[in-house]
C-alpha cells in the first residue's frame, strides 16, 4: 500500500545514543559549576541560547549560512535547521568536499 507519509525512528541503539548524551549534557553542566561557579555557567548558558535560538528572529548562526550567489545552493529553499554543510579541505572532494 502506498502511503504520502514516511517515518524515521530511532533504532534502539539510537535510542540509547540519545540517553548517554543527555546525560553526558547534565554531567557537563555539573562539572561545569563546580569548576566555574553557577554564575558564570549560567552567563555562558544564556550567551550561547541567545546565539543559538531566538524564537522571534533568525539565529545568527543561520545568517552566516546564506550560500554564495553563483552556488547550486543559492536555488535551494534555505533550511529551517542547521544543515550538514560538508567541510571543503585543501585537496577538495566528491562531490563537495565529501
């Protein structure tokens, strides 16, 4: 039967992948007060939200995204998250730096 919807799950493995790193992401953060202080954790935290997400406006991050004019990607709908742009060394790739 064919169907207009797909949808992706994560394996178990991905699952559990998912657990470690929120934890990791907590025991981080703790670590992170003990060495550093509440205070200036939280400064980091509230800097990089603000540079990361802000509800009413364009991450800047995304800014810094928009694609050269000439480039395959300036035809693109541009993205609603951040992409896996692939990272172009000296000796280039296939087929963009892959």
């Amino acid at each position: 039967m064919a169907t207009r919807w797909k949808v992706a799950r994560l394996t178990a493995a991905g699952r559990t992948s998912q657990w470690e790193y929120a934890d990791r992401i907590v025991t981080l953060e703790k670590r992170s007060v003990q060495r550093f202080g509440a205070a200036a954790v939280a400064a980091l935290r509230a800097d990089l939200e603000r540079l990361a997400h802000d509800p009413d406006a364009v991450s800047p991050l995304m800014r810094g995204l928009d694609p050269y004019p000439a480039n395959w990607r300036a035809d693109v709908r541009p993205p609603e998250t951040l992409p896996d742009y692939p990272m172009v060394l000296h000796r280039g790739g296939f087929p963009d730096g892959r």
